[in-house]
C-alpha cells in the first residue's frame, strides 16, 4: 500500500515537473527527457509486472490528459503499459548487478521512447519532418541513458526504503527454492552474469506449477549442475548460497500435508519426523534398520543434522557448504554433504558412521584427515561418497576402510574407496571415470581391487561411467540401475524386494543408501543405482537374510526381478540421457519416484 | 512473479483500455468520455502546473531589480497598464525578462488597438506536442479559439479552456493554418507549421495564391478572420526567408520565419477584443534597412536627410 502511494505521488511529481520544466528548457538538440517513462521503468524493475502495468497504464493516461497535450488520448497510456510489464519481467537484473540493471533500464527507455514515437507517428501523422523527427528523438534517447541512472538509483532506494527487500523468495525465480544444484550452477555460469538457477525452466519462470513444468525445471537444473538427477525428481537443498541462512533443520517432512513436491520439502521438517519415527509407535527404540534420514538443506552453510536421540540412520546436508554432520549420540548411519560447492558430507560422530556422502559442487570427498566429507572417527565409514564436481575422492583414511566408496555426479567425479582397508565397494562415478577404491588411483575404474573382493562396485552415470566390479571373489551386492532395474539379488537367490522405486528410467543423484546396522555388517543390500547407467555384471550380495530391505532403490514398479540389467551406457552427457525431441512423457524417466518408507509411500507425485 | 496469471490478465485490461481509448478518440476527437477526462484533468493538472511554476518560476529566471522604462507618452500609458497588469499577475514575480516581455506585448496590443489578457506559460507540451498551457482560463474571459499574441508577433491560438487554465496551439504545430497577407500588397496566404522549433529554427511554411508576389524579406500579417475568430486581422507573423515555389505550381510556397521566439515564451497576451479597425500593416515592426547599394549615393532624398542635421550644429 505504501508502494503504491509512493509510485503515485512518484509519478505525478515526475509528471508535474516534467511538463512545467523539462519540456520548456532549450536543450540542445530539441528534444527533452521524458522523466515520466523513466520513473515508470524504474517502477517497473522494483515493484514487478503487476505494480510495473498499473503505473504505466495510470501514468500514461496521465500524461495523455494533462493539460497542454493534444494528441490522442491513450497513446502514452498503451506504451508505458508495455514497457512497465516488460522492466517488471526483468525485475531480477536488480538482484545481479546494478550495471546490469542500469543497462536494462537505459535499454527500456529507449525502447519506450521509439514505440511513443511510433505510436504517434500512426496515429497522428507526421508531426514534423523526418530530419526534425530523427534529431528530436536521437537527442531524447540520448538525455534518457543519460538520466536513466539517477532516476533508478532514486526509485530503488525509495522502494528499499519502502520495505522492498532484495532478496524477495516468492518473486525471483533465481531464488526459489534450489537443489543442491543450485549452488554448482551459479558457480559453473559465472561468466552469464546470471545463472538460470535450479528451478527455474527460465531465469524468467516462476517456480514449476505443473508436473510437466517441475520436472523440466529438474532436469534443466541437473544439467546445468552437472549432476544427474532423478528424473522428475524435486530438489534438495534450498535458497541459493548468501541470500538465506541455511537451515538447520535436518527432517524428511515425509508426513506433511502437500502433494508431489511439497512432501520432499526438505528442510523443513523436524528430525526425526519421519514416517515410522512420528507414529505413535509404541516401539520406543527405533526398529532397528529403520532409516531416520535427516536433511539439512539450503542456504551456504548447509547443515543437515540428524539430531535425535536414535540413531540417525541418514544425515543430510544440503546446501552450499554442506556439511552433513549426523551428530547424534549415536553413530550416524549415513552422512550426506550434498549439494552447494563445497558439499562436504560428514558422517561425524561417535559412533561408526556407515555412510557418509559428500556430494555437490566441489563435492569434496570424505576425506579422512582433511577432506571434508568426512568418515573421520575411531569407527570406520562404512561407505564414503565423493559426489558431486569435483568430485574428489573419498579418503576413508581415517583408519579404517571405506566400505562403500563412491565417487559421483559432477564432471570429474571420482570416488576413491581409498583405505588402507578392505574397501568394499568401489564406484565408477560420473564423468568418465569411475572410482578406484583402492588407493588415490586416479582413472578409478571402479575397482576394489583390495584383496578381499570388493563387495560392491557401481557404475554410476555421468558419461562414461564405468563401474565394475571386478573383483576376484564374489560380488554380493548386484546393482541394477536405470530403468529396468532389477532388485539386488542376494546370493542366495531370493531377489530383494526394493523398498524404494523409482519409475525413473534414470534417476538422480547418487543411490540413496540406507544403512542399517547390518551394512557394517556387510549386509547391505543395495538395489538399483539410481542416476546411474551401469548395471553390474555381477550381482552382490551380503550373506545372511535380511530382514529389511534397502529403502532406497531406483527400481521401476514393474520391475524385472530378475534381469540382469544390461549395462547400459549413457549417450549423453550431464543426465540427459534420452534424445531431446522425444516428449517429455516419452523420455524415459518421464515418472517420478515414488518412495517408500517401511511400506508406507511417503513421496513422489505419483 | 508469483502469479503470472493474474499479471497478463492486469496486462491485458491495460491494453484493451488503452486501445479502446485510443480508438474512441481517433474516431471521434470530441467524444464526451474524452472531454470529461480532459476537462477534469485540466482542472487538476492545469491547478498543479499552476502552482509549481509560481514556485520555481522565479528561481529559474534572472531577477534584475529595476525597470527601465522610456520616456515617450505612450510608454506612460503602458507603464500604468504595467502596474495593473502586476496587480493580475501578483501570484508570479515577475523578473526583468519578463517585464520586458509585457510591455512589448502591451506596445504591440497599443498599436493594434487589442485587447490582451496577460499570462505566462505553466506547462509545455510532451513530445512532438507544440502546445502550452497559460495560467488564465473562462474566469478570466477566455474563450476557445482567441488569438494569442507575444510582444514580437503571433504565437497561436486557444484550443481549449477550462475554469483556470487554457491550452494553445502554437503557429509551428502541425495542424495550425494561419491565414496571412503579404506586407506591401495585402496578397493572401496560409502559414502551416514546420514541426518543433529547435533552438529557435523552427520555420513555418507559407503558401501564397499568388506565387508573383512572393519577395524575399516580405513581411506577413493575420488576416482577418469571420468573427474574428481564431485570428483577429493585422498581427505580425513573420519573415519570409527563403522561396520555394516551384513553376507551374498551383501555389508559391516560402519558408516563413517567425517573430515570436517559441523556444522562449514567457508571458504572452490572449486577446480578448478584437480592434475596431483593422490594423492592416501599421503594427508591423520597421523593415531593416536594405543593404547599401553599390551605386555612389548622390540621390537628393539623401541630400534632403542630410542638410537638416548638418545645419543644426549651425544654428545655436
């Protein structure tokens, strides 16, 4: 309301001074400035495309009717219309640079003085003769660039002044909620001046209304992070780095009202909410192989901490520097660092961490002494990811091995099980190298080359990605990935029945591992590598019979039990996997995951 | 953007709106909507312009304490008529400049016999506009279609009114038609606008029945008008400057420079009564004297001049 009575008296102090002063001052040249459509651009860029229309409409038809005008009535009004709701498009240039902004507003200015210009040409006829009419409006345009700068910065410091914030959630589509792409996209287009932020189909675009509209925005968002997301999937993480604090919060809000999306909202749940957690069970100890799953998200100092009193099986941390610390009393199971540029995942904590990711942009890996991600304890990591950019490898050096050694999304992403342990799992990560986990080996190729047999290997996505896991001894766990995925087979014949599915054909970042108590054990069970291309050849699996399956798995409903997923290579780069000129419900990932916790379907839009 | 929808709908009223108003005036300039708008924006602009030129009127202008004033009888009347006019015009102080300006003006409406309005220029038009708006409106008499005149010559012609304010239409406007006669012959003619006067080059374009008579340095005056309305008959209008008629054409065509400076209108007189004769030609300023011609000077019309003024210093 104050906005309004401001731009209002705005305009008509514009509008007074303009047609008592400017218009009678003999400048060189012949033309004048028109403080009118300056004051409605300025307008516009501040108060957005609703505030940017009305107050061209209502100041052109003010500039119609004032006294000495005797041109048709309406002309103004129907140029400062369109050129208020075209700077309220372009509103976010004043989130960016103010260069950027001022070059926007010189640019909409001329453009409304060519179009008032025309209009009147039209309508009225040649007012002057063509020599006449190319000085007036060059020297016009010329003495609006010029005041374009001050009439903005006047405008802007009233609307700040006004309450107008800067860094508005709800009206900047490169501030909506990002995923832990977010942070890697600012940072890989820097020489944009922008970044066509995760979430936005266009840095112009709103938030996705639509499923169709949401999961384009994700699969843009992947590929400009570079990271291979589910398909259709939402986005982790939050606000962009340095315009929200991150939130502390590290909860699945799986139980909160919402459809699709809004469910996987994290961040903005509590701990330990989570489906089984939040029943009145009367189970006060956690079940055991339950997996708490707590996100930390958004913001630059992405924590996500899974505080409870339980065990948190899983922590995230999203967010820029997102350091996944799964504090708790207990072990934290999983450790995930994900998203923002420096994702570290730390599964930190006094008991054994099992999993600890780092993901995201500079996804440091888990690196035992001074690597961020983490594992770092007395107790050994039982898998320790290094996804996301650079994705650098995880040093289970921290005494113990790495069970699990991932190395994910990003370009170089390697993930090194590198421990002076058994390494039991060796991933091939994205970009066109898989881990090595044995060993700082460099063209990792997915080896747990250790001496006992590597109990899992991946092949994950990315362009070449390779995974084998090519050991001598028996592979236990058997990963089928992509689209049809089967279960992971236990050796023992009996397919796991995967908890989680994922109707994407080729699913995102990173195999969401639950761990459960029985992973130190070497009983994990993984099925389906989601985001990830490769299928095993062999099939892996822990001895001993589970009771719990692994919660997370990128199987499709119908899935094969038990084909031998074919190793499918990715034709494409940066997780888009399928030809673009196929529909968006034709490509294969085209459906949502739909997760499952402990049965109960907690996620996913369908 | 939150809610894009409603947005392009706020868009799409305000273009309709703005092309349904366009379409209504282009159709019918006199339409009731658009002169209800413009007769109450009139009243409300016209008042604010009003106000903002009193106030920062005299800051923009040179204030030179004193007047000047000549010494003839004429200039007495006039000086009288200065300080009523100063009493009318009390809400403007009113520099030398435009001291000056008036009593040209009032010099000018001497020698024509007119009747003037004084006012002083509140607002200008936007664009390619050539309007301006006056400080004086019905409650002081003034009427739509009343010649408006300055100290050196025509400046336009009352468009519309409302209660304080008037808007005029300037001689270098593109739709204004003046019709004038040549100085010496009285042929007649019509002077059109030329566009906005930049930096005082603004021309207006004169065209002649009679492509004969067309002179360099001719001077124009109004022509009379039925009723006197829009232009009362002898007011100065300007040099012709160049010619331009071709042969064969139906009409001589000339380029017309103006007296009045319309780059730097200050006050200006709206006439208010047509004089009881016509002016003709007297109101005219005096023509520059023509350059010396190169035949040696032995007339006896300069001999005649001279003798007088030799003698004098004779004759104590």
């Amino acid at each position: 309301m104050r906005a309004l009575v401001a731009a209002a008296i705005g305009l008509v102090a514009a509008l007074l001074v303009q047609l008592t002063i400017v218009n009678g001052l003999p400048l060189p040249g012949g033309g004048a400035p028109d403080l009118v459509l300056l004051c409605v651009v300025a307008i516009g860029l501040t108060g957005g495309p609703d505030i940017g229309v009305i107050a061209g409409f209502c100041a052109g038809l003010a500039l119609d009717l004032a006294p000495p005008a005797s041109q048709v009535v309406g002309q103004y009004a129907l140029v400062f219309c369109l050129v208020g709701y075209g700077c309220g498009r372009m509103r976010n240039v004043l989130r960016h640079s103010a260069l950027l902004a001022m070059v926007v507003a010189a640019l909409a200015a001329v453009v409304g003085e060519i179009l008032a210009a025309g209009v009147s040409l039209v309508l009225d006829g040649p007012q002057a003769g063509l020599s006449t009419l190319a000085h007036v409006l060059a020297s016009s345009i010329l003495y609006d660039i010029v005041l374009t700068p001050v009439v903005l910065f006047a405008v802007v410091r009233v609307a700040v002044a006004l309450g107008a914030r800067t860094s508005v959630l709800h009206d900047s589509p490169a501030l909506e909620p990002g995923g832990s792409a977010a942070r890697s996209a600012r940072t890989a287009l820097p020489a944009l001046g922008y970044v066509p932020v995760t979430g936005a189909i266009g840095w112009l675009d709103g938030p996705g209304r639509s499923r169709r509209a949401r999961r384009k925005q994700a699969r843009l968002s992947a590929r400009v992070a570079g990271a291979s997301p589910r398909r259709g999937a939402t986005w982790i993480g939050r606000e962009p780095s340095g315009v929200f604090p991150a939130t502390t919060q590290a909860a699945f809000t799986g139980l909160a009202g919402g459809s699709g999306l809004s469910r996987l909202r994290v961040g903005t749940g509590v701990a330990g909410s989570a489906s089984y957690a939040s029943r009145p069970t009367p189970a006060a100890a956690p079940r055991p192989g339950l997996p708490r799953i707590a996100f930390g998200t958004g913001g630059l100092p992405g924590e996500g901490r899974a505080r409870g009193r339980g065990i948190p099986r899983i922590a995230f941390g999203g967010g820029q520097a997102g350091s996944a610390r799964a504090n708790g009393q207990r072990a934290p199971r999983i450790g995930f660092g994900t998203g923002g540029l420096l994702g570290e995942g730390r599964a930190a904590g006094r008991g054994v961490p099992q999993i600890a990711f780092g993901s995201g942009h500079a996804g440091s890996a888990l690196a035992g002494s001074n690597g961020s991600g983490r594992a770092a304890r007395r107790a050994m990591p039982g898998i320790a990811f290094a996804g996301g950019h650079a994705g650098s490898a995880l040093n289970g050096s921290s005494g113990r091995s790495p069970r699990i050694a991932f190395g994910t999304g990003g370009l170089p992403g390697e993930g090194r099980a590198a421990g002076r342990g058994v390494p039991r799992i060796g991933f091939g990560g994205a970009g066109s190298r898989a881990p090595r986990s044995a060993g700082p080996g460099l063209a990792g190729s997915g080896l747990a080359p250790g001496r006992p047999t590597p109990q899992i290997a991946f092949g994950t996505g990315g362009l070449t990605g390779a995974g084998r896991a090519a050991g001598r001894g028996s592979p236990r766990i058997a990963f089928g990935n992509g689209s049809l995925i089967s279960a992971a087979r236990t050796s023992h014949g009996r397919p796991a029945e995967p908890r989680f599915r994922s109707a994407a054909a080729r699913s995102a970042t990173g195999p969401w591992l639950a761990r459960s108590a029985r992973a130190a054990r070497g009983e994990l069970a993984f099925a389906g590598a989601a985001g990830y291309e490769h299928a095993l050849p062999t099939r892996i699996s822990y001895g001993g019979r589970r009771r719990r399956h692994p919660r997370f798995t990128a199987a499709s409903p119908s899935s094969h039990h038990g084909s031998t997923a074919r190793p499918r290579t990715p034709r494409l780069a940066f997780g888009n996997r399928s030809p673009r000129w196929l529909p968006h419900w034709r490509r294969a990932g085209g459906r949502s995951t739909v997760w499952r916790i402990g049965g109960t379907r907690v996620g996913g839009y369908r | 953007m939150r809610d894009t929808r409603r947005t392009r709908l706020l868009l799409g009223v305000a273009l309709a709106a703005a092309l349904a108003l366009i379409a209504i005036d282009y159709h019918d300039g006199s339409s009731s909507l658009v002169t209800k708008a413009k007769s109450a924006s009139d009243s409300v602009f016209g008042d604010a312009e009003r106000v903002v030129s009193s106030v920062t009127g005299p800051v923009g202008r040179f204030f030179d304490a004193g007047l000047a004033g000549s010494g003839s009888g004429q200039a007495g009347t006039l000086r009288q008529e200065i300080v009523r006019m100063r009493a009318e015009l009390s809400a403007a102080r009113l520099s030398k400049a435009d001291y000056d300006q008036l009593r040209r003006l009032l010099q000018v409406a001497g020698r024509g016999g007119y009747r003037v309005m004084a006012a002083s220029v509140i607002g200008y038009g936007q664009g390619l506009q050539q309007t301006v708006t006056l400080d004086a409106g019905s409650a002081q008499g003034i009427r739509p279609q009343m010649t408006v005149i300055d100290g050196d010559g025509l400046v336009g012609q009352v468009t519309s009114v409302s209660s304080r304010t008037c808007t005029v239409m300037l001689a270098t406007d593109h739709s204004s038609v003046v019709g004038v006669r040549l100085a010496p012959g009285g042929q007649i003619g019509w002077v059109t606008g030329g566009g906005p006067d930049r930096n005082g080059t603004g021309l207006l374009t004169l065209q002649v029945l009679d492509p004969a008579a067309l002179r360099l340095g001719a001077q124009l005056v109004t022509a009379a008008s039925v009723n006197d309305r829009p232009f009362v008959p002898g007011v100065p209008v300007g040099v012709v400057e160049s010619i331009r008629s071709r042969a064969g054409a139906l009409t001589g065509r000339a380029l017309v420079r103006p007296y009045a400076s319309f780059s730097s209108l200050g006050v200006v007189g709206i006439v208010i009564a047509a004089p009881a004769h016509n002016p003709r030609f007297s109101v005219l300023p005096p023509k520059p004297a023509p350059p010396p011609s190169p035949t040696p000077t032995a007339s006896p019309s300069s001999k005649n001049s001279k003798k007088p003024s030799s003698s004098k210093p004779a004759k104590p």
